[in-house]
C-alpha cells in the first residue's frame, strides 16, 4: 500500500484553513530553536510555510546557547501573552 503523504498533508491544511476562517482570531505558531542547524531550520520552514498556508501567525525565537529553565519559561510566557 502507497500512501501519498503530499495528498494527506493538503487534505489537512485544507482543513484547517476551513476551521482558521471560522475563529474570531488568527491562530499563532510560535518556535523556540535552539542551537540552529541547518536540518532543524529546514523542518521550521516547512512549519512555518504551513502555519502561513492556513492564514495563521508564525513566531520564530532563536537562542544560539541552552537558556536555564527559568528563562525559557519566562519567554514562553512572553510570546503567549503577545500573541
């Protein structure tokens, strides 16, 4: 059995730009990446490219060195109270 990922991956960003017409806000996608590479900035730009397909918001935080915990919560904590 073949499955067509790019098939399945339509249907659901169909979908949900269906769904994102429906809300009364535009829904927001934040990242934290840290320590970027090359393959881990290629799999945000699919989901950012995706977040921007269904008409929502993409946020992207980078961090080049591993924050404490208290300063990634606090930032997490941050970025939602914006968005």
């Amino acid at each position: 059995m073949k499955i067509n990922g790019k098939e399945i991956a339509n249907y659901i960003i169909n979908h949900l730009s269906k769904e994102v017409k429906k809300l009364r806000r535009k829904p927001a996608f934040a990242v934290f990446l840290v320590k970027p590479s090359d393959e881990n900035i290629s799999f945000v730009k699919a989901k950012e490219k995706a977040t921007k397909a269904i008409n929502g918001s993409f946020h992207l935080i980078r961090a080049n060195t591993v924050p404490t915990f208290e300063k990634f919560a606090n930032k997490i904590k941050r970025t939602s109270e914006d968005h």
